[in-house]
C-alpha cells in the first residue's frame, strides 16, 4: 500500500473501520489531467461517503510528456507502484508531436497491458435511450454489448519488433497461444454468464476472427470451440471480423460478448465508440488475473486539450468499472452498488441531455458535465 499525495486531506485519510484500496492513478497526456482531475473528485466523495470503503490515489508520472522531460516514458518506479497497487486508473497518454526514434508514438498503456498480463480488454458499447448515434435504430436503448479485445498478444505482440528490410519490405509478426487464448475465452463465457444473471444479455459469445484466410486465427476459433464445449450453458457463435463490422452498424442488437484478437479489437472497439456517438463516452477495462487498468478507449486528444471541453464520461464511467471490479473481487457490496450507481448517473445526464460537451452536442464544459453527473449521483444515493 502507498501513501497517497492526491485528492483532499479528508477524503484520502484511512479510517479504521474502512477497508482501504490503494489507487495507482497515471493522469497521462494531453486531455488526461482534465478528466481525471474530476473523475478523482468524483470518486473521492464516493470514498468519503462509504462506511465500507476508503480510496486512496497515488499520482504516477508516465507518458509523452515524461519522456520528452526524462528520455523515460513509464519510469520502473511508476511500473512497480502500479504493481502493488489495488487497480489502476489511467486517462490517455501519447502525443503526435512525440515519439521514440524509430517514429512509434509513446504508449506505457501497452508496455502495461504487457507487463502485468492484462489479457482481456473490456469495451462496453451501449447506447441510453435517447442518447444520440450515428445509427438509424428505433429503438436504441437495445444496444447493450461488450467487446473483449485480447490484449498481451495477437498482432501487438510484434510492437516494438517490426522490421522493415532494406526500405523495401517490412515485417510484423501475429501470435497467437493457447495459454492465453483459453484464458481469453474462458474470461468471455464468465462475463456473458454474469451479464445473464444480471439480465443484460442472452447469454452469447461470438468468437471475431479470419479463421477462413490464416491458420492463426482457426487456431484461435478451435481452442474457442474447445472451451465452448466446457460453457455449454452459453450461446457460442462464430463470425468473421469483416461481417462482425458489417452486422455491428446494421444490428448491432445481435451481439452480447464479442472475443477477439488484439488488432481486430482495438478497431472493432472504436467502431463500438462510433456507434455511442462519441470516444468521449466509450470507457475500458484491462483485466489480468493480478491486475487491472481502467481507462476511456479514446487517446490524449490534443486537438482539444486544455479548453474545458473534452467529454469525462468515458473517464467516469472507468472509475464505474473499477469499483465494480474491485467490488466483485473484494466481495464488497458496497462497492459495487457504487459502481452502479455511478454508471446510472451518467446515463441519467445523458438520458436529460441538457448537459453535454460538444462532441456529443453540447455546449458544457468538462467540470460542468462532471459536476452534473456528481449531483444525480447524490440524488441516486438519496432515492
Ligand atoms: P490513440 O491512438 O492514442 O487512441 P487517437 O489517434 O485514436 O488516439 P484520440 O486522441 O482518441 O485519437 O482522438 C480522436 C478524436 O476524438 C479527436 O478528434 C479527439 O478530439 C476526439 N476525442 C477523443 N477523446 C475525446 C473526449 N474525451 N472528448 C471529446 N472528444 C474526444
């Protein structure tokens, strides 16, 4: 456990009777420190409120900005707090302007995802009933999936090991392993088990490959039919990831839990955004067997940093994740009613729609959405 330096006095000091979590807290680059900044507000007085319950952040330097300053992107001391921590709450960090020699960009959250084995990438895409979409569905509010996007592995286990041959060809090689595979799936069938049980789903896992052009990949459906065969309680489907974009635009009420490989997730995952109307409203979690990470799916955007106006909802409805995470591992009630609680206060201000940023209509600002998401969550508590 580490001693915390964010957040007011009161709301980070343990009290004896709570159960304390230590939150490792990387507020990154770019728009990051302006979402995280309430989203910790948010979660402080979620935290100063529990009888149960007592969040303490630890802010951890990492990112772009830290490596144009320190020639260090995620210093080793950042890595092993995160390591000890309870879980891990990061915004976005890279910056166009700033990359490492060979002309990658700077991205700790994929040295993280690799480092301490976070195997399965969580994407909701759900869409609140008059919550605006570029889709022309009636009845939006039945758009309710989540994607897992394999996360140490598929075509990223070649990041920072490409090779490009004499300027004349280049290189970058997929893995694919049943070690973490079965992990993977087995992870996919649990999450449609739980979202059953909770009356969110069908009980259905579609397994997104090309298992019809590269071995790889009818590798990857075999060893999801294999465990297919230990869940048969669940639905399994399979589909192509070319018909899975085609199907998640034009039904996207087909999917409860979509599995898929790293590449094909990190792009089906932001198609999930699109279909939310916003990245700003699209959250994530990294989930590992030790360790997770909650994040928004959107990057650092520095197209609209420092005005006020970035969207936090993606950002807050991370935290939501977390202390849903934490709560299911801790078996703390309290937390997860908190967690769902603040979820459902985000749906209530986007349900009003009368205070929004502008990338999803509005005119508010960053504090203002926030600020409005903290006031229905107080008033959920009291109902
Ligand atoms: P990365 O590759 O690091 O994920 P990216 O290249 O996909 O990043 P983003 O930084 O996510 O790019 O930004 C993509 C677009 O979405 C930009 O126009 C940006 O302004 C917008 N955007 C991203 N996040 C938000 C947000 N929270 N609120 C409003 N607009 C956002």
């Amino acid at each position: 456990m580490h001693k915390t330096t964010a957040g007011p006095e009161a709301q980070n000091r343990p009290q004896s009777n709570k159960k304390t979590f230590a939150i490792a807290v990387f507020d990154g680059d770019g728009i990051g420190p302006e979402i995280m900044r309430p989203t910790l507000d948010i979660l402080g007085e979620i935290s100063a409120s529990s009888s149960s319950f007592c969040l303490q952040f630890q802010p951890l330097p990492a990112g772009a900005g830290h490596y144009r300053d320190h020639a260090v992107a995620l210093p080793h001391s950042s890595l092993d707090a995160a390591r000890d921590a309870d879980a891990i709450l990061l915004s976005a960090m890279g910056l166009p302007d700033i990359r490492y020699p060979d002309g990658t960009e700077i991205a700790p959250q994929i040295e993280l995802r690799f480092a301490l084995e976070l195997f399965a990438g969580v994407r909701p895409v759900f869409l609140m009933p008059g919550q605006g979409s570029p889709l022309r569905i009636a009845d939006t509010g039945g758009v309710d999936f989540v994607i897992i996007r394999e996360s140490t592995e598929g075509l990223f286990a070649s990041h920072g090991k490409g090779e490009v041959i004499r300027d004349e060809e280049a290189r970058e090689t997929l893995v694919i392993t049943r070690r973490v595979s079965e992990k993977l799936f087995d992870f996919a069938f649990r999450l449609a088990r739980q979202r059953k049980e909770n009356g969110k789903g069908p009980g259905r896992v579609h397994c997104v490959d090309k298992a019809n052009v590269f071995q790889a990949f009818a590798f990857f459906r075999k060893i999801f039919q294999e465990r297919a065969a230990l869940n048969p309680d669940i639905e399994a489907q399979c589909a192509y990831v070319d018909a899975a974009a085609l199907w998640m635009v034009q039904r996207p009420q087909m999917f409860d839990v979509i599995v898929t490989e790293n590449m094909f997730g990190d792009i089906l995952s932001d198609l999930g955004a699109g279909i939310m109307g916003s990245l700003g409203l699209a959250p994530s979690a990294d989930i590992g067997a030790d360790h997770a990470v909650f994040q928004p799916c959107h990057g650092s955007a520095p197209d609209i940093a420092g005005r006020n106006i970035a969207n936090p909802l993606a950002m807050i409805l991370s935290a939501s994740m977390m202390l849903d995470w934490l709560g299911r591992e801790h078996e703390m009630e309290d937390m997860l009613t908190a967690g769902r609680r603040l979820h459902e206060a985000v749906n209530s201000v986007l349900s009003s729609g009368s205070c929004l940023t502008p990338d999803i209509g509005g005119t508010a600002s960053t504090n203002g959405v926030a600020e409005a998401v903290l006031e229905a969550y107080r008033n959920g508590a009291q109902a």
